[in-house]
C-alpha cells in the first residue's frame, strides 16, 4: 500500500492541480450518478463518476506518458452510456482529493471525445445488465430486483434506500457472498446435465462465476466471495478437505494484496466479519437455541443473529445506531432471496435474446421483491438503539470480563449486564420521555418540532434531507403534522419534504409569498398536492391544541433590502417569523432572516424561552434584536463541518453575554426541550440532560 500511495503521490498529474490539464485515460468503472444532494441553499447538479487510467496528460507545454487512476466527474448525460475499457479524451482541472485510491479528482471542461468503442465482452455485459434494469418494472420492487441479482441501485429512490439500511436489509442489494452462494450452488448444480466429470464440472463453474464477477463489477463483498469460493472449489475438485475458515483467512489476504485499499473500506469489512460470524458464531447458536425452539428455526435465527453481533461496531461507527429489528427483517426476507437471486439471474441472461421470455419472469419474482420491500418499510418504522462504537465495545469487553470474573455463574451476569444495557440505552435515548420543542439534526439547515401530544406536532421546515427528517420525526413519534411552515424556499429548508410525508398526515401547510427560487418551489408544489397551502403575511394568527401562533413576517409584497455576501439573501429576508407562545413557554423562529428585518421585528419581539437563531448562527445578526428576545435557550441548527463557518464565533459569543444557553447541533446533535415546574430541561442526542431554571 506503501509503493502504491507513494507512486499516487509523485505521479505527473500531481504537478498540474488547479490549471487546465488535456487527459486521455481508458475507463476502468462504469459512470455512476450521484445521489441528489443539498448544497447551501441550493439543489446541486447531479453529476456522473467514474474511475480511469490516465495514459497520457498535457499542460503547460508539458506530455507525459503514464498509466495512473484518477476520478472523473462530469455534468454531462452522455457518459452513462460509456462502458469499462473505452478510451476517452477531455480537457478539464485536476484537483487534490481525499480518495485514497486515486491520484486526483478531475472535473471534465466541455464534451468528452470517445477515442474507441467498447469490446464485445463489454458491450455484452452490458446489453445484460440493462436489459435486466428496463425489464424489473416499477416502484420498490422493480428497483430491489437488479440490485439483488446484479447489484444494480441506480432505480432505487433515496428513500427506499434508507428504509433498506434502517431495516439491516442493505447486504440484499449488495451482491454479496451469499448472492456468490446461491450462484455458485445453482450453477454447480446445472452443470451436471452437461457435464459427467465433477473436476471439469467444478472448472466450467469457475469460469462461469468469473464472468458473473465481470458483470455484476468487482465490490469489496464479491472479491472476498470470489476468492474465498475459488479456494473451496479447489479443495473440492482435489477431493481434498476444505475447511471454509482457512478460506476465509485467503481471501483476505488475497483481496488486499490485489488491492490494498479495501483494507479500508467499511463494505469489505462488514463483508469478512458477517462471513465470521456465520463460520463461528451461527453453530454455537444454533445449538443453544434448538434446546428451546425447533431446529429449523434456530438454523433460521441463527445466521443474522451471528452477522449482526460481529458486524455492529462497524455498522454503529458508520450509522450512529444499531437496528434491532434488523434480525426479524432478515429472518422475513431470507425465504425469498434465493428464488429471486436464481429467477432474476437467469432472466438476466437470456434479456438480450428474450425480452418477453425475462418480462415473465420478472413478473414472477416482482412478488416476493414487493414481499422483502414492504418488509424493509415495515422494520424501519422500528426505533433504533442510539449509540457510539466506543459504547458497544465497552460493553462488549465489560461482559468479556464479568465472564471471566464470575466464571460459575457467568451466564447469570452477562444475562443482568445485557439487561442493564439495554435499558441504560432505552432511559437515555433522544427524546427521552415529555419533550416540547425539538431541533432534529439533519445537517446543514432547518427543521423544528413542537409537541401537541398524541403523537402530534407543529414542524417548522423539513431540512436538506428527506432520510434524516424522516428518521427525526420517527424518533420524536410524529405521525399527525396539523400545521406545517416552510419559512421559505431555499432547499436546506425544504427538501426533506417527502420524508415528512412519509405515512404522515398533514392538516396544512403555510409558506411564504415569495416563491424564488422557482425550482424548489415548483418541487414543493408537486409533493404537496391535495394538502391545503397558503401563503401567509404579517398578521395572521392561530392557535392549536393550546399552542398561539402570531406571524410577524413577511409582509404582503416583497421587500428589497441590502443583500450580504452569499446566497439568497432576498429569499432570507422573505422567510416567515413566528411567535409562538404557550402557557409553559415562548418560542421564535424566523427562518434565515437578517439583520435589515431583524431591525424591522426589534419593536415586535420580547424575551422568549427559547429561540431558533436565524440563518444557522451565520454572523450576520442584529444585535439590538438578539437582546430585545434575550432567550433563555438560544438553538442553532448546523451542520458539521459546513464551508460557511455556521455558527459564527461573534454570534455564539452575543448569545452568551445575554445569559443564552446555547446548544447548536453540529456539537450536541438532535435537541429536545421540555418545560415543566418552572425548569427547562434540554436532552442533547450526543450529551445527555442539562436543567436549570427560567429566567
């Protein structure tokens, strides 16, 4: 890895970053386009990545001959029809990237030249893979089918994605090792109708799992089955005993010495602890099991429960949480994977030269597919257990150690530790119990709950991603939204809209009069048909389950006022400001406004409980207008590690001088708020309770 990175490192290319560079390179991975993504304020342009093999640079006078991996990434819809092994020529700039397995990120200039078309292995492979994908039909099943027998996720929605990774059913759709498995088995089994000798059975397998391996693409998951099944089939074509650990052990070995980076990725780890799991731990659990419940169905609990327990320090450091509903989901789904590995894989085949013969039966796998969708749907309306991958192997050596203490009785104190860990987990997860206002961490931008109890609330903006909204909103148990603001329009305020949407009612929804930009205005529109919308002005009032609301801004035509440096600050300045009040407590909100409508409200606001600072803490703030509303709870909604440099030092420090309680979720994560007998009480996703008293 060593020669690797350094040869990476002292590549020509290293000495044209930032300038325009002329490159010829031969693909190596195929286009992928980029999931929607906020950016600021704005929906960024999606764009196609791919790997190549630079072969040949120009800049500056200078040619230099090389054979070195960069990343492309380009705007332009053509190259999804590029394939491995064509050789392209662009102009472009090179830029230094965090990707350790290439020596720059280049984004390409204008058009980009096909120098050769692709070889008919390629194009093969891909006649496969595509007919495959125009055939699975529509919605979450006709998505799930080419990811589960090709890996193929480019039909999925984001949202479905999310449900697939809460649920623990993610590996589905990742063509794993037991993906490998079920081909393999399949194959070795079809191949006795046409071939007498077991060794050249075993033979014209292997060359048939290679060319799956060439179409489904290389993973981290398929190396490693790949590697581990070409040691089994040796073993068992030399009639020699095989044992699947030491094979394990190989394919280890092999995949990084191949290629060391993947000793860094999360998905190969996952990969080789889950097989572990299944090679060490499912034995010992299916025999324990079978002592109280039928052996079938041991051998059926057993495998996620093995592959959950080994992979859940990777899957907390990765996600934050461990999904317990996880072990159900995989047991409902494992009765219809092989059906739709084996059905959609021979479909796949003949797609090229039986359109009509694969359309029948992807129609006969489409079942089970809607079967393991409602399934993942389902499991992800569970909660989660919040944790930290610190937390776990704490625990996990803590009970280590009680067994070895109390070597008599262990089982007893591991069973009363893993009780008392689970309920140390459940008494401090976020919200906790009563909660009045909340601020969800959804990354850089907007969304607040306040609570109507009986599962209902008043939410004001959705954030920049619908995932995490709607996994904010689960955890909060919100399934009735009587009234919903969207202060404005820039999309780190409303983009989460489909996953508040998500099997949740909503009574109305209130926006403002400025409808700029049009693009998100227009994507609101469509998402919010049949649900009553109105524009609302300076003036208009409400009031729900106890809870007042005044609205202070904006008024009923568009102001023009000085604009700040970035962006929108005349959408900023058309956000929606409300007052909320209850008899427990006071509460502001007013979207992104800035200080020339902040000085405007300073005779319009008083101190206030709690606060949502504008426009994520930025440093344009009125001061005279932070110390008329002098909360006692000043919240900033940020993201981590944002390019803006949200929340301003001068802010955080402002709000401090006026006695604010500052809690910003960049640091503190999600935040909930409760007030009872005169005290506030804040519980912060990342740091536990702080109460004091109201000023």
């Amino acid at each position: 890895m060593s020669l690797r990175q350094q040869s990476l490192a002292d590549s020509a290319i290293q000495s044209f970053l930032d300038q325009p560079i002329e490159i010829t390179a031969s693909i190596t991975t195929d286009p992928i386009l980029s999931a929607p993504k906020v950016s600021g304020s704005y929906f960024a342009v999606r764009n196609y990545s791919f790997i190549a093999r630079a072969q040949f640079i120009s800049a500056s006078g200078q040619n230099f001959r090389l054979r070195i991996p960069i990343r492309i990434v380009t705007p332009n819809k053509n190259v999804s029809k590029l394939l491995p092994g064509q050789k392209i020529h662009f102009y472009g700039t090179a830029i230094k990237n965090k990707e350790a397995r290439v020596a720059a990120l280049v984004f390409v200039r204008g058009d980009i030249e096909v120098r050769t078309n692709a070889s008919r292995w390629a194009r093969s492979l891909a006649s496969i893979r595509n007919g495959l994908r125009m055939n699975s039909g529509t919605g979450d099943a006709g998505a799930l089918i080419p990811g589960m027998v090709l890996g193929d996720t480019s039909k999925q929605s984001v949202q479905f994605k999310a449900d697939m990774k809460r649920s623990g059913l993610t590996h589905l759709v990742a063509v794993s090792g037991a993906n490998f498995a079920i081909v393999s088995a399949f194959v070795l089994w079809a191949m006795q109708f046409f071939i007498r000798s077991i060794r050249w059975r075993i033979g014209a397998t292997a060359i048939f799992l290679a060319s799956f391996i060439a179409l489904v693409r290389p993973s981290p998951s398929v190396l490693r089955a790949a590697a581990m099944a070409s040691v089994l089939l040796v073993a068992r074509g030399s009639k020699r005993p095989s044992d699947s650990l030491p094979a394990l052990g190989f394919a280890i070995a092999a995949v990084v010495i191949a290629d060391p980076w993947q000793a860094r990725d999360a998905g190969f780890a996952l990969s080789v602890l889950a097989t572990a799991g299944l090679l060490l731990f499912a034995p010992r659990i299916i025999t324990w099991l079978s002592r109280y419940i039928p052996k079938l169905l041991s051998e059926a609990l057993a495998p996620p429960i093995a592959a959950t327990i080994f992979c859940s320090p990777v899957l907390i450091a990765i996600a934050g949480y461990l999904a317990p509903m996880s072990i159900i989901a995989n047991l409902l789904a494992a009765p219809a994977v092989a059906p739709i590995t084996i059905i959609g894989f021979t479909s796949a085949l003949i797609s090229p030269i039986a359109p009509f013969v694969t359309r029948i039966l992807i129609w006969v796998i489409h079942f089970p597919a809607a079967y393991i969708a409602w399934i993942a749907q389902w499991a992800a309306q569970f909660p989660v257990l919040k944790m930290s991958s610190a937390i776990l192997i704490s625990s996990l050596v803590a009970l280590w150690f009680a067994r070895t203490l109390f070597q008599a009785h262990w089982k007893k104190y591991v069973a009363v530790a893993l009780c008392f860990f689970l309920f140390f987990t459940w008494i401090t997860r976020w919200p906790g119990g009563g909660w009045d206002v909340a601020n969800c961490d959804i990354g850089q931008g907007d969304s607040s709950v306040i609570n109507l109890g009986n599962h209902r609330g008043i939410v004001i903006d959705v954030g920049p991603d619908a995932a995490l909204e709607d996994a904010c909103l689960k955890a909060l148990g919100i399934k009735e939204i009587p009234l919903l603001i969207l202060t404005h329009f820039h999309a780190d305020h409303v983009e989460g809209l489909p996953g508040l949407l998500k099997r949740r009612s909503v009574g109305q929804v209130w926006v403002s009069n400025n409808t700029d930009p049009i693009f998100e205005s227009t994507r609101v529109q469509s998402w919010l048909q049949g649900i009553n919308v109105n524009v609302v002005t300076r003036g208009m009032q409400t009031g729900l389950s106890g809870v007042a609301i005044k609205v202070l801004w904006p008024l009923t035509s568009t102001q023009q006022f000085v604009t700040n440096p970035g962006d929108g600050s005349a959408i900023n300045n058309s956000s929606i400001a409300a007052m909320i009040s209850t008899k427990d407590y006071s509460f502001f909100a007013a979207g992104d406004l800035e200080p020339p409508v902040q000085e405007i409200l300073r005779a319009d606001v008083t101190h206030v409980d709690i606060y949502k600072v504008c426009h994520h803490g930025s440093k344009y703030q009125d001061p005279e207008f932070m110390a008329n509303l002098s909360p006692a709870i000043a919240m900033i909604s940020v993201g981590t590690g944002n390019t803006y440099g949200h929340p301003a030092p001068q802010t955080v420090a402002a709000l401090t001088r006026l006695g604010a309680r500052v809690v910003r979720t960049d640091t503190d994560g999600a935040i909930a708020i409760s007030t009872k007998k005169h005290h506030l009480s804040i519980k912060l996703a990342r740091a536990g309770f702080h109460i004091f008293r109201l000023g």
